[in-house]
C-alpha cells in the first residue's frame, strides 16, 4: 500500500516498482485514515508511507499500526521528505522498517527494499 497525499507521489512510487520489474499489486490511500480503514479490510504485505499526511499523519499511523498484532511485524517503509535526525530517531523508535528522504534515487530505492524481508 502507498500512503502519500500525493497522487504524483503515489505514481512515483508505483511506476519505481514498475521500472524495477518488481509485480506488486499497489492500493494507495491519500491519508491515513483512509490507510487504516485499508490495512483493516485488505491483507498488506508492506506500506510506504509519507510521515506529511493529512487525518493521521505518518508517524501516528505508524504507531498505530505497530500496536496491532497482526501487523506489528508488516514491513513499513517511510518514503518522506522529513530528513532531521529527530524525525528519522523518531520513526525508528516507533518501529519503521526503512527510511528514505524525497527525492530518492531508483538505486536507494532498491537498497532499501531489498533489505526487507517479507
């Protein structure tokens, strides 16, 4: 699942994947209410989330998310524009599996991504 309020942004990341020729079937949700109501009702093997979203925003779904039981071990994958030391402590405290700044490379995307098992 893609959670960015970004349409442009959401295409982005889909059209990485695409380029990269990794087969996925993408669900995108613009905030993170709408994140959760999918996380609810669909089975996500991983989320990339933007940490500026509208209702929820990154962070709290983030926490949220990692409170759940059956989705405490789901790989979720920050893709922000939020670079400060503070933000990124934050996030791994608070259980994100990567962390990668806006604008990112193809290159870093895959790094970062290969290192998730799922």
């Amino acid at each position: 699942m893609v959670v960015d309020d970004s349409r442009i942004m959401r295409n982005i990341v889909k059209n990485t994947f695409e380029l990269l020729r990794i087969p996925v079937q993408f669900l995108e949700a613009a905030d993170g209410r709408q994140a959760l109501d999918i996380l609810l009702s669909s089975k996500i093997d991983l989320v990339l989330l933007d940490w500026n979203i509208p209702s929820m925003s990154g962070i709290e779904f983030l926490k949220k998310v990692r409170s759940m039981d059956n989705y405490r071990h789901t790989p979720i994958v920050m893709v922000t524009s939020e670079a400060s030391k503070l933000n990124i402590v934050e996030a791994v405290t608070a259980g994100v599996t990567a962390y990668i700044i806006k604008p990112f490379s193809e290159k870093i995307f895959v790094e970062k991504l290969s290192k998730i098992e799922f």
